[in-house]
C-alpha cells in the first residue's frame, strides 16, 4: 500500500496541479484568507448550508416521485408544472 501511495504521489506531483496549487496560495484572496481567521468558519456555515438547500431539493423531489409527499397530484402534473415544455423555450 505504502508503495502505491509514494507512486501516486510522484505521479500527481508531475501534473499540472501542483502548480497550479502553487499559484493559488499566492493570490489575494488566499492571502486575504490567511489574515482574517473569521473568513473560514464563515465560508464553512455558507457552504454547509448550500449543501443543505441541495439535499433538501433532492429530499423534496424524491418523496414527490415515491408519493409520499401527502398530496393528490401525480408526478406528472408535477413535472408539468416545474418543467419548460420546447414551445415556451
């Protein structure tokens, strides 16, 4: 396994994303980053949240498509209501 991982690890370090890496930690607003300790927890809560809305998109959309959601349409007219028919495109 060791033998692997030191192979990957040549092999990755040979691709154009450790430059890139590189590059990256000396823009601005990595810099920027690096001076305001508040910045990351705060990007941490945005983007669990954004997680969340997603999840919670999902979670919606799947009790619809296994009629779970406690209502009396059919996914059909659910589908109808949420998707853009070609002629109104």
């Amino acid at each position: 396994m060791q033998d692997m991982l030191y192979h990957f690890s040549q092999w990755l370090s040979s691709t154009w994303i450790s430059p890139f890496a590189l590059n990256l930690n000396d823009t601005a607003v990595s810099q920027w980053l690096d001076t305001h300790f508040w910045a990351i927890p705060i990007m941490q809560v945005l983007h669990i949240l954004a997680l969340s809305t997603g999840f919670g998109a999902v979670l919606m959309i799947d009790l619809r498509v296994f009629n779970l959601a406690g209502t009396d349409r059919t996914f059909a007219e659910t589908e109808r209501r949420y998707v853009r028919s070609p002629a109104s495109a």
